[in-house]
C-alpha cells in the first residue's frame, strides 16, 4: 500500500508563491494589504483554536500558511517599493545616462534578423546616484563587445532607459548601442566555468557532427549558443524544448550517479551526501542557476540532507521546501515561466506518475514500458496549460518523443558531463568521452526531426489566460473521463473475481459411495478382496 503522503507544506507554498505574484504584478500597496489580512486571518484561528473550536492540525495548518504569507508579502512589498522608486525607474527614463552595472548572468542572443544584438541581466546604478544603490535591470545591447560578459563583472555603459518589458521586479530596460568599459573582471569561479564551457564546446565541435557538437554543450552545461535554428524548431515543435538546455533532470542524473558512486566506494553516507551537494553546487556554477536548475538543486540538497538524517525523505516536502527557499532568495522567480513549468512537471511527477505507472501496470503492461510512459503522459498533461499561456501552441507528438528519447538522456548526461570534467586535464580522453555520446545525440537529432515534420505536430492554440483555462478544463474533462472509465472497469474486474471466487468455493458432490456387501456375504468371500 502507497504510503500517505505529507502535504503540510502544500499551503504555505501556495500562499507564498500567490503572494509573491500579487507583489510582483500588482505592486507594493496590494504586497501590504495581503500582508495585513493573512496576519488578521492568522490572528482569528488563534483566538477560535484557544476556545477549542477548531481542531489544532488544521489551526496549526492555517496559523502556518498565514505566518509565511504574511512575511513574504511584506518582503516583496520593501523588493517593489525600491524598484519602483529607484533613480533609474523614475528620474532617468526615457533619457540617455552612464550607468555602472554588474552583469548577473551570460548574455542570451537574440534571434531575428539585422545585427545581432543580446539581453543580459543586471544590477545597475546610475553614475552619481544618491545612495539609492544597484537595482535589477534588463540590457539590450549589439552583441559586439556584449557576447562575451561573464557574471560578476563590472562595466560601464551609456544607454537609453526605457520602462520594464514585464513585471519581474526589474527597474528598467537599458538600451546600449556602444561596447561597454570594463571596470573590474569577472570572480576566479566564474573564469573557471568559462573555461569548462569553452573548452566542452570545442571538444564537441571536434568529435561531433554540426547538428550533435551544438546539442552536446546544451544538454550538459547550458551552452546553447552552437545550436542549429532549424534544429531548436525541430525540438519546440516535438516537444523535447526541454531537452536542449540544462534542466532539473540533469541535475538529479548528476547528484544521483555522483552518490551512488560514493556509496559503492565505500564512503560513509554522512560524508558521501556532503560531497555530493558540493558536487551539485559546483555543476550550478558551471550551467548557470536557471529556474528549473535552482528549483532541482534546492530539491535534491533537501533530499540528500534528509538521507544524512536517516529519515523517509517524501518529494512532496522537498519540493515545496524547494519552492519557499528558492522564492525567498529570487523572489522573481515566482513569475518565471521556466520555473513554473519546472515545479508544475516535479508535482506531476511525484504525484501523479506513480499512480499511473501503476495502473498500467494493473493492465498487464510491462513496468519497463510503464515507467516511460507515465512520466511523459504525466508531464505533458500537467504543463500543458501553462505551455498554452506563455506560447500558444500544444505538441501532439510530444508524448511520443519523449518515450522514445528517454532511454538515451542519462547516458548523455552522465558521459558528457565526465567529458567536461575531463577537459582540463585531458583533451583527448574529454574528445573519447564525446565522441561515445555520438549515437545517442544522433538518436535524438533523427526523432526530432521526423516527428516534428509529422503532419499536424504542433497545433497553435489562443495563448494567454483564456487559452490557459480552456486547456486546463480540456485536461481536467479528458483525465476525469479516463479516472472514472478505469474504476468502472476495475470495479467489472472485481465482481467478475468475486463470481469467479463463488463458484469455485461452491461444494461439489460428494463421490457415490460403494454399496458394502451383508456381512455373511463377506464371510462366503468378497470376489473384491481376492480370497475366500
């Protein structure tokens, strides 16, 4: 029997992401208005719980869920208040300044014609503020003397500011048209992961075909700028997005394989579990803290801590740990499409593919083709509302192409994440440990390729809130169906059992029995007994 699982941190994770969403989107004011209900709503279960009406799990549920409510409405109330009124959101827009800034993250080109131009987060300020300090703001620049900022360093750069593309808690949008000046390099860590990332890309350019030396470092370290155009429609249109830059998958394979090595070596658990989320630490650094990344890391560190414990560590609880932890440092996370989509897969996964894996294996299908399909039917169900909300188009295919490209995706995780390792001591064993990874990518590369030219791949949807509600009810209809067919069908299968059992335990006839012969008769001699 499955065993219950704990669902006390679901509320306060729900609370804190709304929260959170309402700070971002609606501003400080709404931030401290919610802040002042929950701690109001709080206060009532206190005062109804102390004169006992009301059961104390569900006051201590309540009281909770209004405790982490109330305090990150207020942080995200004090996060949108110093955006909102900071130098470059109020006194500066719209005019051209010198700002000094930090670079928070690797630029992302830019696809579409013209130049090539590149976004990259930052930290900005403009020359001779008044003590206001560094806020987040979002640079569009030429990729000319752009391309190659690594985070943590320190430039500056004349630019345009203009109002913010989207509510992210972001100051403003800098539009450069010059290369900036650098004023302090990047950290010794950051160089270091550059150079993992450089020397990984060429290693893959020199083992691999085109199409595969692009996907190898996306897979593996984030690095998606060697990635084919027609290849990254090619996997949108089959739904394998996922698979063309580091993902919360990648990070499990990493910290999984890195752990059960330590153990087969004879490693004490205590010590194992800390080397191995010093490994995950360092496998963030080099791939860089995206959404889906982070909420994974958080998720795992929870997971192995657990297991130092000794504890029955439940994904539920880790990731809705993952959740608040992750909110509470990157507040903007919480209107991330990648990190939404990540945390809605993780809850599908954790919840409902088990349940579906076993009922299909209740249909006598082999776990080996159960397992793979109920994590890609689950994840595609689940995300496909927030995939119809942010890009307006579903994958028919997608389920298909990820039970096909399943098998082959550890593998490349673990053999080219040991050939990055591998390229600062050795570059030719870093080119052998690539090249291995050759069939596999070439695999994945003809997949996406056939499916996504399959007639009526990739349907485009109305995007949007509207879009997102009639997907959701569409999902909800067709999985309630399915529920429903199945519990009829399992409750035919029972009775039919139950009949079954009946007439096997209905008494049969007792066998005639022998008519036994007088006793003179027996004395004369029984022809049956042989004798006289």
């Amino acid at each position: 029997m499955r065993p219950a699982a704990d669902l006390r941190l679901v509320a306060p994770a729900i609370g804190c992401w709304a929260v959170t969403v309402v700070g971002i989107v609606a501003g400080d004011v709404a931030a401290v208005v919610v802040a002042v209900v929950a701690a109001a709503a709080g206060g009532v279960v206190v005062v109804v719980t102390a004169r006992g009406g009301m059961s104390r799990v569900v006051a201590w549920t309540v009281i909770g869920t209004a405790a982490v409510t109330t305090g990150f409405a207020t942080a995200v109330a004090v996060r949108a208040h110093a955006v909102a009124t900071a130098e470059l959101a109020t006194a500066f827009r719209g005019h051209k300044t010198t700002v000094d800034l930090v670079v928070t993250d690797d630029p992302r080109i830019l696809r579409g014609p013209g130049p090539a131009r590149v976004r990259l987060p930052a930290r900005a300020v403009p020359i001779g503020d008044r003590g206001g300090g560094r806020v987040p703001v979002s640079v569009t620049a030429p990729a000319d003397g752009w391309e190659g900022l690594l985070p943590g360093q320190r430039m500056l750069a004349v630019v345009t500011v203009t109002a913010p593309q989207r509510h992210d808690l972001t100051a403003a949008t800098l539009r450069a048209t010059a290369a900036p000046r650098s004023v302090r390099g990047p950290p010794v860590h950051q160089r270091w992961a550059a150079g993992v990332r450089d020397r990984l890309t060429a290693v893959s350019r020199a083992a691999l075909p085109a199409r595969e030396s692009g996907l190898l470092p996306g897979m593996v370290i984030g690095d998606t700028s060697g990635l084919d155009d027609d290849l990254v429609d090619e996997f949108r249109r089959c739904g394998l997005t996922h698979l063309l830059a580091v993902s919360g998958a990648n990070v499990a394979i990493v910290a999984g394989s890195v752990l059960a090595l330590l153990r087969v070596s004879g490693v004490p658990r205590g010590t194992a579990v800390v080397l191995a989320i010093g490994v995950v630490a360092v496998f963030v650094v080099v791939v860089r803290p995206s959404p889906s990344v982070v909420r994974a890391a958080v998720m795992g560190v929870v997971g192995m801590l657990a297991l130092a414990a000794r504890r029955d560590g439940q994904p539920v609880p880790a990731l809705c740990t993952a959740v608040i932890t992750v909110l509470g440092v990157w507040p903007a996370m919480a209107v991330d499409p990648g990190f939404a989509l990540s945390v809605a897969a993780t809850a599908g996964l954790v919840v409902m593919a088990p349940r579906l894996r076993d009922a299909l294996v209740d249909r006598r299908i082999p776990r080996v083709v159960a397992d793979p399909v109920a994590i890609a039917a689950t994840a595609q169900l689940v995300t496909t509302p927030l995939v119809v909300l942010f890009a307006g188009s579903v994958s028919v295919v997608g389920v298909l192409a990820n039970i096909v490209v399943a098998p082959v995706v550890a593998p490349i995780t673990v053999l080219g994440t040991a050939a990055a390792v591998c390229t600062g001591a050795s570059s030719v064993l870093a080119e052998v440990l690539a090249r291995t990874t050759g069939p596999t990518l070439w695999w994945m590369v003809v997949v996406a390729g056939r499916l996504a030219r399959a007639p009526g791949a990739a349907l485009s949807v109305p995007d949007g809130v509207y879009g997102a509600v009639a997907a959701a009810a569409i999902v909800a209809v067709g999985t309630g169906a399915v529920v429903l067919w199945s519990r009829r069908r399992t409750a035919r299968e029972a009775v039919g059992v139950r009949w079954q059992h009946g007439r096997r335990e209905r008494p049969a006839a007792s066998p005639p029995r022998r008519r036994r012969l007088p006793r003179r008769a027996r004395r004369r001699g029984d022809p049956h007994r042989g004798g006289p």
